[in-house]
C-alpha cells in the first residue's frame, strides 16, 4: 500500500471560554496518499474546517490541539513556529472560504502571488515571480492575466478572486492542498468552472487534496473517499460509491434525501428536523440522536464508537447491523 502523505491520528481541538471548553473536533483519525482526493462534508458547525485549520497551527492563541498529525514524515503540531511557517503555503496550501478577506486589499493580487512565492524561495527574482503569478492566473482561468495581475482583490469577480486564491496557493507546488468550501456563495455555473480549474491544477502539480464541503454534488464528481462529520465527530468514512450507494450511518443518508436529484424520482425533500447541538455541552451518547428516526435508548444512554463495516468502511453508530440497504441515489 501507498504511505500516506498526511496521517492525523486522535485529534482534538477545542477553545477556551468564559463558558468552558467547546470541543469543535473530537478523536478525529483519517489518511491522505499521495495525489488521492478526500471530501469532508458535513452541516455547518461539525468541525470540518477547524479540523483543516489545525492541520495548517491557524488557529487563536485560546486553542487547545492534542493528537498526531503526520505529515511527510512531520508533526505538524511538533514544529516549532520558524518550522510550520516554511511547511505552511510551501509543502501545504490552504484556499480558504471568502477570498475577500483572505486577500490583503491594498495590494494587488500579482503582488500576493509574488510575495507568496519568494517568501519560501528568495532565490528567485522580483521579475521571474511575476511572470510565474501571470502564468499561474492564466493556468486558472483568470482572462487577460497580464492586466488583471495588476489590480486588487476588489476589481475581481467572486468567481476571480477565488480562482486567484486558487493561484496563489499552487504557486509552490504543494504536496497538500486544502480546499475550504472553495464554491461557496458562487452561481453554479462558477462552481463548475473553479471545480475543473481545481481539477486541472492536480492534474498539472499532483497535489493530493482535502476537499471541505457541504455540497455533495461536488463530491460525487471530485473525490475519491469521502468523511462525513457531526458535532465535531467522525460519522462514517468510505469510498465514494459506499458513502452514497451502500451508507451504514443515519446521518449520512438524512443528507442524501435531503438534497434534490436531477432524474425527478423523489417527489419532495425530506429535511433533517431539528439543530445540531451546542458544542459546549454535548449530549451524553449520540449526538444525533435527537434528530435521528432510528433512535433507540442506548443511543442516548453511550456514545457510538467508529466501527469498520468492512475494509475502507467505517461508521459510527449503534444500529449498523438493522439498517436496510441503501436505494441508488443520482447525482
């Protein structure tokens, strides 16, 4: 088998507050090798990205991070500041939610880029780094790169400034790109272009990447294994085709019949009732066990463990064994 490229083990992350400890990401545990696509999704609020932004040390200084996170044969959460500044945007890139505020507004984006790229490789000349930031914006897709490298993040679009976020983080060539919700508040006519931009650009640097999202119809088309998260705990793991077609969790499939389908099969949208609950006082057993129709008293009475449902497939629940097979669900 493949060594993985990142391997996090027992992760958990939390923050202090006047309130006590939110426990955002608990007894988080998955692998990444090498040129794979792995998808989080979840509803807001589970964890996916403060589980991302761990791996990156981005978090306040009111953070608590325990585990292990293996990467290229590094703890990440292990180096020191001077260290994880040279790994971070270098060996792993991250493109984050709103690229508005992820960008400096007083500078232009070909000057972000540049900055990016001599920052880890000071060799390179003021000169070289622009003609690689035009090159790296017209990989992507941005139209007429050479002007467009001039202006700031306000002149862009919204589909722009997230491919010129998309640029600035393969300006380096990671081994690891972590895409964060990278289509969010975008038409879906833009989602599908910065989704083949995304697809392009591991084609051409062959990146693995970690895809966080909500949405699983970019799932279906971009990864290879997918995690699904709740309450800041892994639900269920697998393969794609598993997660949608052969899902051994409850909650995985109240997502699935909550989304439309494009072949008209379902009449209407079946949505989960009820909210995710506070992270500050998580409910003894199931977190989603108020939610959930297939709940029985020893979901509110333990806690789950993450079992393997077979090789690859892993789930999270006390009634594996009585849920009935899954229907085919299109995309």
């Amino acid at each position: 088998m493949t060594e993985p490229l990142l391997s996090v083990r027992n992760l958990n992350v939390g923050f202090g507050s006047k309130a006590g400890i939110v426990q955002a990401a608990t007894d988080i545990n998955f692998d990444i090798v090498p040129g794979e696509v792995l998808a989080v999704v979840g509803e807001s609020g589970s964890g996916k990205s403060v589980t991302a932004l761990a791996l990156m040390r981005l978090h306040p200084s009111n953070t608590i991070i325990t585990g292990d996170v293996m990467f290229d044969g590094m703890d990440l959460l292990e180096l020191p500041d001077r260290e994880m500044r040279a790994v971070r945007g270098r060996d792993v890139a991250m493109i984050f939610q709103d690229p508005m505020t992820a960008m400096n507004p007083v500078f232009s984006v070909g000057d972000q880029i540049v900055e990016t790229i001599r920052v880890h490789d000071s060799s390179v000349s003021k000169s070289d780094a622009w003609s690689r930031s035009v090159d790296l914006l017209q990989l992507v897709g941005v139209p007429e790169p050479k002007q467009r490298a001039k202006q700031y993040p306000h002149e862009y679009s919204g589909g722009m400034r997230q491919r010129a976020m998309i640029a600035m983080a393969i300006a380096n060539q990671p081994k690891l790109l972590i895409a964060d919700e990278p289509t969010t508040a975008l038409d879906v006519t833009v989602q599908a272009q910065v989704m083949e931009v995304l697809h392009d650009v591991r084609e051409e640097t062959r990146s693995a990447m970690m895809l966080i999202t909500h949405d699983l119809g970019l799932v279906a088309g971009a990864a290879d294994r997918v995690q699904v998260m709740y309450a800041s705990r892994l639900m269920e793991s697998g393969g794609v085709d598993e997660i949608f077609y052969e899902s051994k969790n409850p909650y995985t499939r109240a997502l699935l019949e909550s989304i439309p389908d494009l072949d008209g099969t379902k009449t209407e949208l079946e949505p989960i009732p009820g909210n995710p609950p506070s992270l500050l006082n998580t409910p003894v057993g199931c977190a989603f066990r108020p939610r959930c129709s297939m709940a029985i008293d020893q979901c509110g009475e333990e806690t789950p463990k993450l079992v393997e449902v077979r090789d690859g497939h892993a789930s999270r629940c006390h009634r594996i064994d009585d849920l009935a097979p899954v229907g085919a669900w299109s995309e």
